[in-house]
C-alpha cells in the first residue's frame, strides 16, 4: 500500500481500532498461534496517522446528516455517562445521547479527569452540560432521560436550575426507578418479622409500572399507587377509592399483610417515602413494550433489541484506506496530537520523584521491616 506498507499489517491496524479490540490481546492472540504480527510502534503510528482522524471526520459527517433529519422536530434524547473505572478513581468519562423515536446516537461526550480538577464524582455532570449545551443550539430539544443523577437533577430543577429557562422537561429511567424501589423492599425483608414483603415484590414493582403507565399527574398516580397499603391487606376498597383490577380467584394463594404490623409499616415508609415520591412526576412519561409470558402467566417488560448491521463499517474502511493512498507515507516520529489527553498535564497532583531513590527508599524499608520482624539474640 505504498512506500513498503503490507496491505495485511494495515488492514489488520485499522480494524483492530474500528472494531473496538486492543492490540495488546489481539498481539496475545497471534503469539499464541504462532503467527506473524505487526509492531506496536507501526501499530499506533497507522492508528494515529490514518484512522483517528477519519474515524472522527467520519462520525462528524454521519452525525450531521441525523441532526439534519432532527430539525422542525420535537426532540427526545436518552442519555447516560460510562466511566472507564467504578466508583470515584475513573479517569474518563463518556456521555452517550440517543434519540428517542429513531434510536440512533446523536452525540458522544468524554471528559476527562484533568478536566475536572481531578474530581472524578463531576465528570458526568460536565458531560452532560457540554451535551446538553450542544444539542439546544442545534435542535428543539424538549425532553431529557437520565437516571437518577444528583447532580444532573439539580441541573434541570424547573426553578434554580441551569436550563430552567429552556422549557426541557426532565424524565427519569423507569428501570433505575423500579431498580431502587426493588432495592429497598428487599432490603426491608431481611428483617425479622418481615420477610413476606419478598412475596409480594413483583407484584408492587408491576404495580409500580402500570400506575406510571396509566397516570398522566401526579395527582392521579398518588390515587392508584395509595392502592397498595390497601390491596396487601385484602382490602379493595377504601374510603378514598377502590382496586381497579378484577374479581381476585377464590383459590389465590397470597400472603396478605397483616394491618399495621412490622411488615405493613415498612411498606408504607418505603412506598410513601417524602422523598422519593417528589420525584415521581418524571417518571410518568416512560415509553416500553410488553410481552406475555406464559409461564408466569401476566404480562412484563422486555428490553427491544436489534441486531447489529454494522453496514456503516465498509464506508468507514474505503475511507481509512483512502487516507493512506493520498498520503506521502509514515512519519520518522509522532508529534503529540492537539487533543492527546498529555497535553492536560499530569494526573499526580505532586512531580514525579526519580526512579531510583524510590528503590532505595524500597530496599531501606525492606531491611528494616526485616530487622524488626528479628528475635532478640
């Protein structure tokens, strides 16, 4: 492929990038079989100088194309961040967005922890301020899904929050919702005395689906979601309203709740919790399917999945090679890129200390733990 480059140790560069895979294990792989591999250095010199950009020229492209197809349109965006670490000690953070009606990704964000002041806790925040920042400037965004995101809540607070004045409406993830009310209730069965709230916890978090299903305020979703402090006890009617399900079979093997029992107080503090239920209103636009399964005999919600087509990926090939047939040939050294996340800086917050008195500091620590640990003589 010009000036001495295989087309095989090429091919085989570019694909590992665009198909997701590390060179690392992809190398292993090769060892393993005894076959021949091409160099790390050639390896990231092909990476940097004929895919990244047009991988990004390419996705830049298509992505104006969907925003194109956006306009004069009511916008629904899903969106959630990934950090590449659990817990507080990630470095980068990736914001994804998809569009509601056509599921395609419309926008991806990464931030990275040097951006942040090195506060890993905030980058999903960030994320999602230069996501939101971006997509209001070029499409009429009116709604947002996330999941139960602090930070991002106070965001989009209708009255003290950054885009207040923006008319967007914030919904929450029905599945994190019935995630977390799962969590609780499975937590308080492990009491003592309260073990029945397993018995029905399928059934309150189905119930938990169809109140926010059939619901349009908050008002009528606090009417129907009341039910349930009534319904564990066998009591179907009440004196602000009744159960909107059917006669019950006579031969229904449900453990009902006793009344104010330990077990009925800990589901009325977790279903009716203040706190929880301000937030509930942003569930009440959630959108899924349902299938029938015949072997539990009710209805429930699936994941809609589709199979990959991956039929963008000739297109982005025939322009990587491109690349390389209208270029002069590989660089003796590769300069550092202008977005290279190195050019951040550090991640110690103090400079590096030389190599070698950190062994000497090793080998004093070593001898001396290994004194100590000595008998007496």
């Amino acid at each position: 492929m010009k000036y001495g480059m295989l087309a095989g140790d090429f091919m085989l560069s570019a694909n590992i990038l665009i198909s997701g895979n590390n060179y690392s294990k992809i190398a292993l792989l090769f060892k393993f079989m005894n076959m021949g591999m091409v160099g790390r250095n050639t390896y990231f010199t092909i990476q940097d100088v004929y895919c990244i950009d047009t991988i990004k020229k390419f996705w830049m492209e298509k992505r104006a194309e969907l925003i194109v197809g956006l306009q004069n349109k009511d916008v629904v965006i899903l969106a959630d961040g990934r950090c590449d670490t659990p817990g507080h000690c990630a470095q980068y953070c990736t914001y994804t967005t998809m569009e509601n009606d056509s599921k395609k990704i419309i926008n991806v964000v990464t931030v990275d922890k040097r951006q942040t002041d090195l506060r890993s806790a905030i980058m999903e925040k960030q994320a999602f301020i230069l996501t939101v920042d971006q997509l209001i400037k070029e499409v009429k965004l009116v709604e947002v899904c996330t999941d139960a995101h602090c930070q991002i809540s106070a965001l989009m607070d209708p009255v003290k929050g950054k885009y207040k004045d923006n008319g967007i409406h914030h919904s929450l993830d029905m599945w994190h919702g019935a995630k977390n009310l799962s969590k609780k209730m499975s937590e308080a069965a492990l009491v003592k005395d309260q073990t029945v709230l397993l018995h029905w916890l399928k059934d309150i978090i189905s119930d938990f689906w169809w109140c926010c299903k059939t619901a349009d305020s908050y008002e009528e979703f606090l009417q129907l979601w009341i039910g349930v402090v009534h319904h564990v006890c066998n009591e179907h009617k009440w004196a602000m309203g009744v159960c909107k399900h059917g006669p019950l079979p006579a031969d229904t093997d449900k453990t009902w709740i006793e009344r104010d029992s330990k077990a009925h107080k800990a589901l009325v503090e977790i279903i009716l919790r203040k706190r929880w239920l301000k937030d509930v209103h942003k569930f009440l636009r959630f959108r899924y399917h349902r299938v029938y399964k015949k072997h539990a005999k009710h209805y429930g919600v699936y994941t809609l999945r589709t199979p990959k087509s991956y039929n963008y990926i000739g297109e982005l090939q025939t322009s990587v090679v491109q690349c390389r047939l209208e270029s002069t040939g590989m660089p003796k050294r590769r300069p550092l890129r202008t977005d290279d996340p190195r050019r951040l800086g550090v991640l110690a917050p103090v400079p590096p200390v030389p190599t070698a008195d950190l062994v000497q500091k090793q080998v004093k620590r070593g001898l001396g733990s290994e004194f100590q640990s000595s008998p007496p003589l």
